[in-house]
C-alpha cells in the first residue's frame, strides 16, 4: 500500500479575523508552518501575532489589501508557501485566485476552476443545478444585466423580491424590495455593497420567500472520486439575511428527510467534480420539510462548520488540507457519525439598541468562556481597535451537548460569562433569543427574529449600572474625570454629575460619602445607600438599597463600561460644556420641531451623496449614504426645507457626526 502524499510545510492564510486564527491553529496542531497576511489596520491582529511569519498586502481598504490577488500570490512567493487557504469571504470563492495559484505552482487549498466558476458564480449555480433537476427558488438569473434590464424584469419575478449579488455571500448586498418604487434605490446600494465586498457587482433578482427554513449541508470530497456529506446545519435564526444562531443537526427533519437532502447535496457536489469542503444550501417549508429548494452551494469554509466539527469529531481544516495534498478521504459515507448537539452564537461589533448598525471602539476588558462542551473562535484580545473596515464578526462561541437542551444551556452560560467591553456588542440578543420559546422549542423559520425584535428590550443603564460607574470613578486614584469633590465651607453638599446613558439620553446622580460608604440620589430620587467593594482591578461588587451585585468594569477618559451577565452598557460623563449646550438648545427650538440635524448613525465612509447643498429636499427623502463593514445606511431628510452638505464621497465620519442641516421652510413648524 503506497503512503499518502506529504502535507504541504508552509501555508498562507489569506484572510483575516476569526477564521484566519481558526485556520492557523489546525496548521500548529499539524506542525505546519504558517503565513499569515495583514493590512495597515490590522498591524497589531491576532492573527497576526499567532503566525509564524506576517506580510503586509497594503493599506486598509480591502481592493489594496485582502481582495489583491497579486499582493497575496507574491507574499505567498516571498515567503516560500507551497499553499494558499483562503479562509471565508474576500478571495474564498474567486476563481481568478486559484488561477494565479496554478500559474504561479501554488495550491490552492479549495475546489477546482470549474467548480469555482460555476457555483460561485450565483447565477450560472442556479442555471446548472436546475438543469440537473434541482429545484430551484423562481428568480430572474442572468449574467451582465443592467439595472434598468433588471428592473424591466422585476414584474415576471414578482414583489416582494429580493436582490441578490451573484459573487456574494454571508448576506452582504442582500436587500428586501417590497414595491416597485423602492427598487431602483435598492440596486444602486446593493451593487456598491457587492463592489466592495466582493470587487463585483453583477446582482441577479429572486422571488422572496417569507419565512422558510435555511438548512445547510456540508459536503467533503477528494480528488479520487469519492464525496460525502457530514449532516446538515439548521440556519434560519437570521436578522437581515445574516445568520445568527445555527446548530447541527437540524431540529425539524427526520431520517429519511436528513439522508434524502444529504444525497443531494452530494449529487450537486459530483456535477461540478467538486473537491474540498463545500456547502450546499436549501430552503425548506415547515409545513412540507420534505421538499427542498436549492438555494446556493458555498465553494468554501463557511463561518458555522464548528458545529458540524463538534458532531462528528472532524477537522474540517485539517480534511481541506489533506485533500489539496492529494490525500484519500479516510472514511465512507456510512463512517460518518453524528453525536449530539451542537449550538454556534455568532458576536459581532453592534448595537441593537440603535438597530443593530455596526460599532467601532477599543476592548478595553476581555473575558472569553470555557468549560465542559464550550468552544470559542475568536480574533479578540484586549487592546485591538475594532474599525469600520471589515466585517463586524467579532468571535463565535460554540457549545456542544449530548442533545439539543443541553447544547443550548450551555451556550447560554457561555454567552453570560463572555464580557466585551470597549465596543458594543448583540451579546445580550443572543441570550433573549436562545430564550425565546420557540427557538427553545426548534420552530424556527428566517423570518422569526425579525418578528421577536419589536418584543425585546435591551440592557440599559439602570440604577445599580450607572452607580456602580460613578462610585467606580470616584474611587479611582488620582484626579481622573469622575473624581469630584462636593465639600463645602459649612456644609457636606452632595457632589452631583451628569451621566450620558445614550446617544440622547442622560441622568443626574447625587452622591454623598466614600464609595464603601456612600449615599446615593438619581434625578432627584430617593436617596439610598451604596457600598461599592473592588475585588481586582477590573471587578466591583455594588451593594444598592439592600441588592449585590457583581459588575466588571473599565474606563477610558470620561466613559465608563459596565457589564454583567453577558451585557454592557456605555455611560460617558458630560461636561459643564456639554450641559449648557443641550440647555441652549432647549431654549432656541420650537416646540415641536424635529431636529433640523441629520447625523451619521455609525463610524465609517460615506459612499453616496444624492443631493447638493441649496436643494430643496422632503421629509423622507435619501440625502447620503453611509457604509461601515460592508453594511449601507441610507441618510434621509428630517423634515422639508433646504439642505446643507457638510460630507462629501469617501469622508470618513464618525458616530453622530452632523452630516446635513435643513433650514425649514418660512410655513413650516407649529402654529403661534
């Protein structure tokens, strides 16, 4: 019997992130040396620091950067790797990559051309499969077209439909268009969203289902012919077309349903002479789970494979880089186990309170759970500045269980163990949604969180928070931001601040005494004790009014993090400066007015401009655009009148940023 091809001795991870950590660790546990590739905002990554060589491709900008293939062949070249993983997104499903490895003697660690072209290419994967007599979700799906071709053809496909870029992935540039009117705008944003995530903006239309299920599954294959599925992964709690919650296996299908949708995924794998992981992906009805919809085949690793690895007890990674070397898969079909649950929560950089738009900020304070069947995948670590120039997917924490109770369970205790504080985070969602009942009960469809959102409520700055921050502060050495004295000759005032707990929203605190000793009053209210007790440098226990509780804590100049239990809150300490401006604004707006003021929702680039300072603008109408890690937020007009533009294409702005005035018209505003 001959002996396997070796594996490769240096590999380059062209990526970033998570996932570039994640890849880099199976290449340490195989004693393979590693390449790791960075741009100018990532100088001081994680990944960077885990491998054991690092180059830079160029400045922040993905086209400068992840997405130049020339940069990435020649670091791969100079650095002697014999193979390139490209890990998920930017270059992950780009045929033009793995054709610049084979001119170059380079492996890419993925599928072939063919396979590449074909089911990357969202339009030709549909025309293909369809062939093949996959069902397939009724669309418009052809190559190059226009958006006015596009549009001519929306009424065939029917509304609501959705837009949908054909080079992409992970939801970016999907949008819901829900009339006629709305799409002309929605193609303008989706194809700058797929330019930049993707470096193609080629989009194709499809009919929007409500609220199916998404159910994945995950292929392996080797170049000797031989492809196996390893289970599907139950996908559907979304929220914008992005996955949130997946797990393995699914709660809905039976066995018959599971081996029937494992064979077909098969079957589409073999059309293409697939080699690799790869993922086939469905929609399916709850009321008939059934039948299956093709939806699209991911030529790559996707974000959710950890589950998949905690069922079956499979390196994914590991199994990517055998069969690049030419290894045999080392299993059949019926060798695939699957045993118990596996739940994956993924944790990105943003903030539901304010709809969930990206956030940026520094992680001043990390805590990452461990324990029994607990699994972390992460590019945290404390100090890395969290920007506006990628993907907002922080980490993910996984949990496995013998049965599905269990996993959720854990993960859960997982989630209220993990503390991020520097950067907001949909920490506290995750924990509401993994207690919603149907979630714990495994109805679920994509249109559920959706649903649930108006119902939740979100951890805000209550009592014990913003005391624990101000008792906190005043019991820093030195003269920091919070330290206040309130004596006075002849009488113990109590010293009072200003605390911002949102965006717009504040309190007023009066404390009396010694943070282990203190008295507290908040907007006037009564006045109760306050112990405040440090148990390390990060940690305090707030005794309030008779009630303990435990917080971490972290500060930075004038802004304080409090979190607990999986959630944070932000409170910043405003100034005498900050007060008296919000005073004169009292004074000066009519009553009834809204504010003449149109800021930017979120740190990142303006992408947009529609309309020029002078014009006469409407209620409601889009002024500029605004897009920070792949996500585009249109700005619109907040009343009639005259508009003034104060950012231009290619800004950088920051959260808040006044971006537009409307001067109202004379007629306007309530009468006198």
């Amino acid at each position: 019997m001959t002996s396997p091809p070796p594996l490769f001795s240096t590999v380059l991870v062209a990526n970033r992130g998570e996932i570039a950590c994640r890849v880099l660790r199976t290449l340490r546990d195989l004693g393979i040396a590693s390449v790791a590739v960075y741009s100018d905002a990532d100088v001081a990554a994680r990944h960077v620091a885990l491998a054991d060589v690092a180059v830079r491709l160029g400045p922040a900008a993905p086209a400068a950067s992840y997405l130049n293939i020339a940069a990435v062949i020649e670091a791969a070249r100079a650095t002697g790797a014999e193979a390139i993983h490209p890990g998920y997104g930017f270059l992950a499903e780009n045929a033009d990559l793995a054709r610049a490895c084979a001119a170059a003697g380079i492996v890419f660690v993925g599928p072939g051309v063919e396979a590449l072209d074909i089911m990357g290419d969202k339009i030709r994967a549909k025309v293909h499969v369809g062939r093949a007599n996959v069902p397939v979700i009724p669309g418009h799906a052809e190559p190059g077209r226009t958006d006015a071709e596009l549009i001519a053809a929306a009424d065939q496909v029917g509304f609501p439909l959705l837009i949908k870029p054909s080079a992409g992935g992970g939801g970016k540039g999907m949008t819901v268009v829900e009339r006629p009117d709305d799409l002309p705008d929605a193609l303008r944003a989706a194809r700058r969203v797929a330019r930049s995530a993707f470096a193609d903006d080629t989009l194709f239309l499809e009919r929007y289902l409500a609220s199916p299920r998404h159910i994945e599954v995950q292929v392996l294959a080797d170049a000797h012919g031989s492809v196996i599925h390893l289970g599907e992964r139950e996908c559907s709690l979304q929220r914008r077309h992005q996955k949130v919650i997946e797990e393995a296996p699914s709660p809905l299908l039976d066995d018959d349903a599971r081996r029937r949708i494992g064979d077909l995924a098969c079957e589409v794998a073999r059309s293409v002479g697939y080699v690799g992981a790869g993922t086939v992906e469905f929609l399916v009805s709850n009321d008939a789970p059934a039948d299956f919809f093709f939806m699209e085949m991911n030529t790559r690793l996707q974000v959710e494979h950890p589950v998949t690895e905690l069922v079956t007890g499979i390196d994914l990674v590991e199994w990517q880089l055998r069969v690049a070397a030419g290894q045999r898969l080392d299993r059949t079909q019926r060798d695939v186990r699957v045993t118990g649950h596996a739940v994956e929560a993924r944790v990105y950089a943003e903030n539901p309170a304010r709809g969930f738009l990206p956030t940026t900020g520094r992680v001043l304070l990390l805590d990452e759970p461990a324990g029994a069947g607990v699994r972390v995948d992460s590019a945290l670590q404390p100090g890395l500045a969290i920007t506006g120039d990628y993907d907002p997917l922080l980490s993910k924490v996984i949990a496995w269980g013998e049965d599905r109770a269990q996993a959720l369970a854990r993960l859960d205790a997982a989630l209220a163990a993990t503390t991020v504080l520097g950067v907001h985070t949909n920490l506290d969602f995750l924990r509401q949604v993994l207690a919603d009942p149907a979630v714990r009960g495994g109805h679920l469809d994509t249109g559920l969180l959706e649903r649930r959102l108006p119902e939740l409520t979100f951890r805000s700055a209550d009592a014990a928070v913003v005391t624990a921050a101000v008792l906190w502060g005043r019991a820093d050495v030195g003269e920091g931001a919070w330290r206040r004295d309130g004596w006075r000759m002849g009488i113990d005032q109590p010293t009072r601040y200003s605390v911002a707990t949102s965006a717009d929203t504040s309190v007023q605190v009066a404390v009396r005494g010694a943070p282990d000793a203190a008295t507290v009053a908040i907007d006037d209210g009564d006045v109760v004790p306050a112990r405040l007790t440090r148990l390390d440098g990060d940690t305090a226990r707030l005794e309030l009014d008779g009630i303990a509780r435990t917080f971490r804590i972290a500060t930075d100049g004038d802004t304080t993090w409090v979190g607990a239990a999986g959630a944070s809150v932000e409170l910043r300490l405003r100034s005498r400066a900050d007060q008296l401006a919000d005073a004169l604004a009292r004074i000066t707006r009519v009553p009834g007015q809204v504010s003449p003021e149109v800021r930017s929702p979120m740190p990142g680039t303006v992408v947009a401009v529609s309309v020029a300072t002078g014009d006469h603008v409407t209620a409601g109408q889009t002024l500029l655009s605004v897009e920070a890690m792949k996500m585009e937020h249109r700005l619109t007009a907040t009343t009639d009148g005259i508009v003034t533009i104060t950012a231009r294409p290619a800004d950088l702005v920051k959260l808040d940023q006044v971006l537009a005035t409307i001067t109202p018209h004379p007629h306007e505003g309530p009468p006198t």
